[in-house]
C-alpha cells in the first residue's frame, strides 16, 4: 500500500481521508465487543453456571493483555500503527464470532484472551492515530464524534437483537457469528479501501517514562481500576439480582448508546469550552454518586427502576473519558504519542489484572461493598483531577508547574 502524507490525505474525498477510516473503526470494534459484552452476563449464568468468582477469573484473564499494551512498542518497530490497528480489529472479530463454540471456563478463558488482545492492541494503536491525525484546535469535537459512530453502530446491532432475540428465537452462537464477522468483514475492508497515512511527526519507537507525565499516569490508572468495577459487576448485578434477560439486558445498552449518540458530541463542545479540568472533575464527582447509589441498592433494597437509570448514567459519565485524552494530546511532544498511548494503557490495566478476581469473592460476600470501593476510587481521581490547570500545555501540565517563559526579544 502507498503511503500518503497526512496535509495531503485531508484533501481526500471524504470516503478516502484519514477520519472516515477513524470512523469507520469506531462502528467496527463495538459490532464485536459491545455485543459480547452485552450477551456475555446471561451466556455464561445460562449456559455455562457462573457464578461471582468465574466472572471475575474471566475478567481478570481478558484484561491481561492490555497490562501487556506496551509490546505495542516493539511491533511498531517492524508494523506501521495502522496495519497493527487493523490486524488487531480483524482479531477481536474472529474470536468474537467463534464464543459460543467454546462453552465451559476453559474454552471461554482462552476465546477471551485471543479476542482481548486484539482489543487492547486495537485500541492502544487507535487511540495513537486519533491524537496524530486530529488538530488539536479539533479534538475535542471530532472525538466526541467519533464516540457517537461507535455509539450508533451498536445501537443498530442491539436493535436488531433487541427485536429479534425472541421472536426468531436466536441463539448465542448465531448472534456472535454475525457481530464477529461484521467486525472481522470492516477491519479487511479497511486494509484494502485506504492507503497508509503518515503522521509529521515520527514516533519515538521505544519505552519512555517521563515526569512531567506524572498527573497522566495517575489518572490513568485510576481510570482503569474504576471502570473494571463498572464493566465487570455493574451488568452482572441486572443478570444475578433482577433475573434479567439477554433482551432486558441489551435494550438497557440501547437505551445507553442513544444517549451517548445524543450527548457525546455535545460534550466534546463543552470539553472544548469549559476545559479538561472541569469535564473530568464533573465525570468524577457524577460517578461518586452513581456508585454511592449502586451500593443503596444492595443496603437499602433500592428497586430496579433506579438500578437501570444508574447504569444508563454511569454509561454517560464515562463517555468523558475522552477529555483525558486531550489533555495528554496538549501537554505531550508530538513524537511521544505512541509510546506513551502504549505505556498508559499497561498502566490503566496494572488494577485490572487482579481486581476483578480478588472482587469476585467480596461480591459473595458483600455486592455495596464492591460499589463503595468504586466511590472511593472516583474520589481519588477527582482529586487527581483537581491538578490539572485550566490551560495544560508542555510545560505547564499540572496546577504545580507554570508555563516555560517566553523567550526575550
């Protein structure tokens, strides 16, 4: 494939240019795992008699890939990021299609892995390509955006099941051969369709640390010891406490990604507007409450009216996630994106290897305690939030630093 120079490739017809392909993987990648995720709760209580701890060995399995993100810098050495990005999505596709052919821990354990690296490599490099090939003066909008296609590509996919789970009768294995091969038909698509875009800046192509990075690295990581607690019991509790069903439970993800397709674009508008500080400290004080109200449920006997509106707020808070992202693309150097996106999704998942296992057996124990636990997580990333200055910029990127002085006349 030719390589095309970024000015140059803005120039495009929008079918060719370097955003439609971001778009373009942004519907993939949830065809795939949002529908896995969204039958994965009833597929394994149903079929194969899960129960907290299996779930939480499951999780724990397919997050260790993504504690592994940092081998993205070695295969960047002799892959360009965007075939790495597609060969990844292609991954995560076929396993995906294949889930139900493997029903009982074993076979789930190693289905899993397969699909989560392609998932976490997909999503290392993607989140890369969007800092290199989106302006910063338009990153906060374009990236709302593109949480809006993937939000719509799942709304179409979880309709349709939504409608036809029942009334057809479907079984899981179908349902994942579609969604997987839709996945797997979109990455080869890609591969063929777009010539390789290269970025202005050549990225640095080995492991770095750097101080000044410091603030990014903690909220990251909080981040990803937060969220396993939401993607691992937040859709378990619908299944296990409320007797949900597989319809129940991806209406309830429809009803989240029509609101994401609503709102994500708007708060790409307000990030831009009122900075990433106070996006973030908003998401973070938003998400107190919400998992405050989780562990209600449990002490106080809090019905499942309440339970579904918390889910679809928690979706919401999380959809600004991406004003993470712009404040690392404003006080990064241009030829650090790559290995810093790589070395912050391995510090995202350090928590993630051994929290959902080690809270699987406090769920048997006490379910609010898990969510009280999440409360106090989205407290310490609020503080954390609290240091980001209302102008981040290399130089000035956190409330303890002060911008480089411009040099004299």
């Amino acid at each position: 494939m030719r390589t095309v120079p970024l000015d140059t490739a803005r120039g495009y017809p929008f079918w060719k240019r370097p955003e439609t392909l971001l778009f373009l993987m942004a519907a993939a990648m949830p065809l795939a795992f949002a529908t896995w995720s969204a039958l994965l709760n009833n597929y394994v209580v149903e079929i194969v008699g899960f129960t907290g701890v299996e779930i939480g060995w499951l999780h724990t399995v397919r997050e260790i890939p993504g504690f592994f993100a940092i081998g993205v810098i070695a295969l960047i050495l002799f892959i360009r990021e965007q075939v790495l990005g597609l060969v990844s999505l292609l991954m995560l596709g076929t396993a995906t299609a294949v889930t139900a052919w493997f029903p009982s821990l074993a076979g789930l354990l190693t289905v899993t892995m397969i699909s989560s690296i392609g998932f976490h490599y997909y999503e290392t490099v993607n989140q890369s390509l969007q800092l290199q090939w989106i302006e910063k003066e338009r990153a906060p909008q374009v990236l709302g955006w593109i949480v809006a296609v993937g939000s719509g590509a799942s709304l179409l996919s979880y309709g349709a099941l939504v409608v036809t789970w029942k009334t057809f009768d479907l079984s899981y294995n179908f349902v994942y051969l579609m969604s997987g091969g839709a996945c797997a038909v979109i990455a080869i698509y890609c591969m063929i369709a777009f010539p390789q875009f290269e970025a202005p800046n050549p990225q640095t192509k080995k492991l770095i640390l750097r101080r000044r990075y410091w603030l990014y690295y903690a909220l990251q990581f909080m981040s990803g010891a937060r969220r396993q607690i939401f993607l691992v019991f937040a859709a378990f509790m619908m299944v296990e406490r409320f007797g949900f069903e597989v319809h129940e439970v991806t209406a309830l993800f429809l009803i989240n990604f029509v609101a994401n397709m609503v709102f994500a674009p708007l708060m790409g508008r307000a990030v831009a507007q009122f900075g990433e500080r106070n996006a973030l400290a908003f998401e973070y004080t938003g998400l107190i409450c919400v998992f405050l109200a989780y562990g209600g449920i449990y002490w106080l006997g809090w019905g499942v009216v309440l339970a579904a509106g918390l889910y679809v707020l928690d979706h919401l808070f999380f959809a600004l996630a991406f004003a993470l992202k712009t404040y690392f693309q404003k006080i990064a150097d241009p030829a650090d994106i790559a290995p810093t996106a790589a070395v912050a999704f391995t510090i995202n998942h350090i928590a993630a290897v051994f929290l959902p296992a080690m809270l699987g057996y406090l769920w048997i124990v006490s379910p609010g305690g898990v969510f009280l636990l999440a409360a106090g997580m989205a407290s310490t990333s609020l503080i954390l939030a609290l240091m980001i200055p209302r102008h981040p910029a290399p130089g000035n990127e956190t409330i303890f630093t002060r911008p480089l002085a411009a040099p004299a006349e």
